[in-house]
C-alpha cells in the first residue's frame, strides 16, 4: 500500500476497530476448539470480538497454522487487516544455536549475524513475521536470571551484538528469508536491586547513558523496526508509563518511529507499580508514554474506547499508535501478501536443515570458553583410553536453556552419543552420578515444570556406578552445571554454585585421584571456585544448543582448538556482584593509593578480583604479545593514531585469538573507568607465525556524558591498551589535543 491509502484505511476504521490493533493476545486464544478459548478469555476479561479482531498474535508457529489463522482472520475482519505474528525467537527457531550469552563468548559478530539469518529463516517460512529478539540489556550482576540471554558486561560489545542480530534478521527483507527484530527490554532491565527479578532499577541519568542505553540505540541504528518496553522502573517510573524514555529519549532524540510494544502484561502492572490507580488509568498513562501494543492483558481493549471519547488528545494518540502497527504490517508487505513467507513445503526443506545444524555446531565451538588447562590435559589423544562421562549432563538433551520451546529437543545430541560418534563404545563409561538437582527444590522452585522432569533416581546406585566406572577410568570428563530452569526468565538466584548434589559428586570422584575434565552447562557466571580446583581442566558451555554436544567433543578431541572469551566477569564469590572489569579507580584504589592497605577499597575477606576477568580464555595454542606500537601520541579530532601490537602463536596448535583494544581516560570532568573495550580483532595464527594486528584510535572513541552531560571527549591524558583479556595488556600513552603541537 502507498503512505496516503495507509492514511486513508486508518480513517475508514471505527474507534473499536482501531483498539483491536493494538491488541496482541496468545495463541492459546486461537485454538479450533472455543473451549479452550473460553478459559484464557474469562481469565483476561476481554470480550470475543476483541479476540477475534486483534491485530497480533504471539507465540503460535508453522506455516499451515499461521497461514489458517490469517485467512481465517481476514474473513472475519471487516477492514481486511491481516495479522502480525511474532514469537521469541531468542538463539534459534528449531536449530537452537548456544544462549545469547555463549554467542558472546565468540566475540564474533559476524558468525552470530550469520546465526541470527539462519533463525529467521527458519522463521520466516514458518510464518513468523517479527521476533522479540534481541535483548540488549547490560548485565553486570550474574544473580539476574535472564543474564543467559544477555551477551554480557559492556555496553560496546553488546552493541556490536545487537547490530549483529538486527542484520542478520532483518537483513534486505526479503518476505522469505527475514523478520523484524524487536529491541528489548527498553530499558535497563538488566539492572534490578540485588539482581532479583522483576526488582527495581534505579541509577543516575549518567550511567543509564553512559552504560545501559548505548546497545538499544547500535540496535536502532542497524535499523531495527520494533522495541519492546522493560517491566522495571526507570527514575521511579516503570518504563511501560514512562514519557520521558519512550517519547524524549526514544521518539525525539533518537529519532525512532517504529513500533512500541509492551512486555507481556506490563500495561496491566503499572497498577501493581503503584503508578496507575485502575486499568483505565493504566491504559492513559501507556498510551501517553507510546506504548502501541499492549501486549496480552485487556486493559487497551477494555479501556481506550471511553477514554479517548473523554479526551482529544487521547484519541490523537490512538491514531499515532494505530498508524505505526499499520505502517509495519505494510513494511512486511502483509496487505500485499498476507502470508509473506509462510510455506508448509520450504518449512520442512529449510527448517532444521542439515546446513543449519552445522553452523549451530560452528556457532557453539566458538561460544565454548576453555578456563583451566593444567598440564596440558587438553586435548584428549587418541590413546587416551578409558573415559568415565560422568555428571547429570553426560546424557540429556536439555543443551538448549530456556528459550528453546521450539527447539526439536528430541533430535539434540547428547553428550554420551558425540562422544559414542568419536571414541570406541568398550572404552566409555557413562553415568550421571547424581541428579540434575535436589528434588525438593524442582517441586518448589519450577511449579508445572517440576512435571517434565522425571525424578525417579536411585542415588545411591547412580553414585557407586559413576564412582566405579571413574576408577577404572583413565580420565573423567564431568559433565556437570546448573539446572536450565535455573537461569532464564524468572530464575534469579541468591547463590552462585553448582547445586549441592553435583558439589558432593564431584568431591567423591576427585577423591580418586583421576584427572579430570570438568565441562560447565550454565546460563550465567558461577562460582567456580571449588571446582577450579578440583577439575585439571575446565570448560564453560554455557547451552550450547542443538549441536553442542558435538562442539565439546570436537574441541576435548582437538579437532577444534576452542577460541571464546569471557563477555562477562566470573566473579571470585557471590559477594563481590557486581564485579565487572570497567570500574572506577575510586578515591582509594587497592593498588597504587598512599593508604595502607587496610584503608583502600577491598574487601577483608575476598579479592577484589574476579575469578576470571572480562575478555578471558585460554587456547590450545600459546600466544605471545609484543612491540606495542602507536603512529603517534597526539590524537586531535581530525587526526587518528594506528595502534599496532605482534602477537606470536608459540604453541602447539594453530589457533584464533581474539586481540582485544582498551583505552583509558586518566582525567575527566567525570570519573572514568579504569578500562573500556574500544575493538577487537579475531586472527588465526598458524603454529609458530606472528601476525601484527593492528587498530585505528579516533577521537569519537574517547567520548562519554561529561559532568555538563554533553556526549563528547575531553582533552587530556590517555592511555592505549592492547591484549588477550581486559586484565592481560601491554600499554601505550597518548594526548587527545585541539591540534597537533609540532
Ligand atoms: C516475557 C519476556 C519477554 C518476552 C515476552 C513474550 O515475559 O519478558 O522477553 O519477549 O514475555 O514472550
């Protein structure tokens, strides 16, 4: 449609008609059978028609599906206004690529964009026209369950990511192969007190800027469409009512004019914030801070037809908000082609596909992150012998966290069948040990989901097999980690360990004096500590996805030489959240400050040190930095200075590096962190070569909030540093000047 029939559609539709477009409701409104139907919509209070003609729908998939509810919505609707469909499609459709967190760990935007083309692909031809994906928010505090779908710490590696995604999903929009990527969780969810879910987020102007807002805004620029609010607070209003984040900093400063949905109910909560007397003053105050689509609760629907008869302004505003859902629902084409991609037949050649499962595999070795290697344990030689494959992950499918409702569980990989692919059956030994965790704790802590997981376990004889099989073994690989409901949406903890039961099976077969590979499934940073020093070799799989079980065998075998790097800290304990590697030096810093050591920022019982630091991971290979080099020292906004460093592989292997740039602002109106990520460059080096990486320092790179809030740089003393990890850094000096003094 043309710009002015959009306009003129929209002046065709009642006041009724325009509501129902920004509803969005569930498909568990939809199914054949009006039973089922008649429950949710009691439940929801919202009226049949409302149903029947709401203009999207979330997380229903397949093509044949969709392609029905379409035509079967177009023949009631009177306006023939198709519907949109949109789905979390959060690290793969079917093909479950690793948790955004893991894609992280590749340091490797390239590779994820090609992942995130694979999943819209996927769903595409599936029918899906928009994924509520990515989540951009910084996570600093690994307590926050929903941490898993972060790509971590720092706000300039998120935004490479979120452009990564946005592309990979969006890219030329072609109705078969693309979808929408909507933005979230607009803003700063990540940031909620004591890292418990839903909490409250409260910080200064500053660091919101500074620190959580910059990767919406990367995603945006990369021409995302859709955004979707967060369910917390920003300064005190939850950003689901909040003018000053959705329309000044959204629509005015940045210019955005796509859509705004609401996260799932959050219309609704502006009455339990305490914002919003009742569900009508809920619907003014979202309507008033932008909000299109209020996203399955029916206080849009139950309300805005009284309100905007009350009040012009509101009613103004309906028409702002129905004209951008009519506006994308062009953009996709949809009034040309209601189905766009849905094809039942391109569904079953492209979904799951034998190319998309080798990319997941490609995708997860990368995302692995190997964080101790003792004595060269790793990798396993083909003479290794007997292995014991012992730890609740030694045999499950649950590899894909989650976010994998769609993911063809059933054909994931396991651990035990990869490495049945590569090692001889009469040489592996198999047994989970110990259950995934205490039963109790799955029937308090994961309700209806408790039912999915089978707790008929006989400890005992599951814990002398583990142990006799370890004995005979000559190296133990324990697969062990997190349960996968303990992470992800509503899964914040208090602690940061393995649970208990793997804890006790781990200590029992360390006691037999086996070397041991530990392999870590989780959604956030743990506590390692213990297992630090009970595994000879350690790895981080975070869930790695459909194919990642193959990844960890390729990469325990050598086929692979395992390449990721840590996009958040490891903290040393709980304790110390949140620990993150771009701090503040503080008035007394530990190191360097003229106080006794008692009289510094430090705590009396703990480093101030992260267990593993930003950027962190070992290789099989052995690389060597050196001859830091800068083209000159004074940097002015005209001018640039090359940064160049060697980095030499003297190891054994060929391996990827992934060389990282820092830059540190000695003097500011503000204070500024002791390092901030500004590049990183991924090379493989050939056992024994070197290879000079080098990087462009400009003056946009040094620019922050100064104290007058003005986004810019300032002159003064910098420091250049370049390394392997945010702590592992060879250094250089140089002035940002007005111009260059001869
Ligand atoms: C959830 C999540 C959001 C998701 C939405 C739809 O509550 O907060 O990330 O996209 O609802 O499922």
């Amino acid at each position: 449609m043309k710009n002015n029939e959009i306009h003129n559609l929209l002046n065709k539709l009642s006041v009724k008609d325009k509501i129902y477009q920004l509803i969005q409701l569930s498909g568990q409104f939809y199914q054949q059978d009006d039973e089922l139907v008649t429950g949710p919509q009691q439940k929801l209070g919202i009226a049949a028609e409302a149903i029947k003609n709401a203009g999207s729908v979330l997380n229903i998939r397949g093509a044949q599906e969709l392609i029905n509810l379409q035509k079967r919505n177009l023949e009631n609707s009177e306006h023939a206004i198709p519907m949109l469909f949109m789905a979390d499609i959060i690290n793969g459709y079917e093909t479950i690529f690793p948790i955004p967190l893991g894609l992280g760990a590749t340091w490797n935007p390239g590779l994820v964009k090609e992942a995130a083309a694979v999943s819209a692909h996927e769903a595409a031809v599936s029918g899906m026209h928009i994924t509520f994906s990515p989540m951009v928010d910084l996570v600093r505090d690994p307590r926050w369950g929903r941490v898993m779908e972060s790509t971590g710490e720092d706000s300039f590696l998120n935004g490479v990511f979120a452009q990564a995604f946005v592309e990979g999903y969006q890219g030329d929009m072609n109705p078969d192969k693309t979808i929408v990527a909507c933005v979230k969780h607009f803003a700063g969810y990540g940031a909620p007190e004591g890292g418990r879910e839903y909490n409250t987020v409260d910080m200064s102007e500053r660091t919101f800027r500074e620190y959580y807002l910059p990767a919406y805004k990367a995603a945006l620029d990369a021409g995302a469409k859709m955004m979707m609010t967060s369910f917390n607070t920003v300064d005190g209003i939850p950003a689901t009512a909040n003018e000053w984040l959705n329309r000044s900093v959204l629509r005015d400063e940045w210019k955005f004019d796509g859509l705004l949905i609401s996260d799932y109910a959050a219309v609704k909560e502006l009455v339990d914030h305490g914002v919003a007397q009742d569900d009508k003053e809920a619907a003014a105050l979202a309507l008033k801070a932008g909000v299109d689509i209020d996203m399955m609760t029916s206080v849009y629907a139950n309300n805005l037809e009284s309100l905007v008869a009350e009040d012009e302004e509101l009613s103004a505003l309906l028409d702002e908000a129905v004209l951008r859902v009519l506006k994308l629902k062009n953009e996709l084409g949809l009034f040309e082609n209601p189905f766009r991609g849905a094809d039942a037949e391109a569904e079953k050649r492209v979904v799951f596909s034998d190319e998309h499962r080798a990319l997941a595999k490609q995708v997860a070795q990368e995302s692995l992150v190997l964080l101790k290697n003792q004595n060269e344990l790793l990798p396993l030689g083909d003479s290794v012998g007997k292995i014991a494959l012992i730890g609740p992950y030694a045999d499950t499918k649950s590899l894909s966290g989650m976010w994998s409702f769609s993911s063809r569980k059933e054909e994931t990989t396991t651990l035990k069948e990869a490495f049945l692919e590569v090692f001889p059956e009469d040489e592996l030994f198999v047994s989970s040990g110990c259950p995934m965790i205490e039963a109790d704790f799955l029937k308090d802590s994961f309700g209806s989901y408790h039912a999915a997981e089978s707790t008929q376990f006989d400890e005992k004889k599951e814990l002398a097999e583990a142990l006799a099989y370890a004995q005979e073994a000559n190296v133990v690989v324990m697969a062990v980690g997190e349960h996968y409901l303990q992470s992800g949406e509503g899964g914040s903890r208090a602690k940061l360990t393995l649970p208990e039961v793997q804890q006790k099976l781990i200590q029992a077969i360390k006691e037999l004096g086996k070397p041991i590979v530990g392999v870590v499934f989780s959604g956030r940073p743990l506590d390692l500590r213990i297992e630090l020093q009970q595994f000879d070799a350690l790895i981080e799989a975070w869930y790695p996805g459909t194919e990642g079980a193959r990844a960890i065998v390729d990469t325990l075998t050598g086929k692979v030489n395992p390449s990721g790097r840590l996009s958040m800290s490891f903290p040393y304990e709980v304790g110390q959240v949140p620990v993150h590697y771009n701090e503040f030096s503080t008035g007394r810093p530990y190191e360097g400050s003229g106080h006794s050591k008692r009289f510094t920022s430090r705590y009396i019982d703990a480093p101030n040190k992260p267990l593993f630091p930003f950027g962190y991971g070992l290789s099989y290979a052995d690389f060597e930095y050196s001859d830091l080099q800068l083209s000159g020292t004074q940097l002015t906004a005209e001018s640039s200075i090359t940064v160049s460093i060697t980095v030499k592989n003297v190891g054994k292997y060929t391996g990827k590096e992934t060389v990282q740039l820092y830059i540190r602002d000695l003097v500011g109106s503000v204070v500024r962190p002791v390092k901030e990520l500004k590049g990183l460059k991924q090379v493989s080096i050939m056992t024994g070569e070197a290879t000079t990486v080098s990087f462009e320092l400009s003056e946009e790179m040094l620019r922050f909030h100064r104290a007058d809030m003005l986004y810019a740089s300032e002159l003064g003393e910098f420091q250049v540093m370049v390394g392997r990890n945010s702590e592992n850094l060879l250094t250089g000096s140089f002035t940002l000047a007005a111009k260059v003094e001869s």
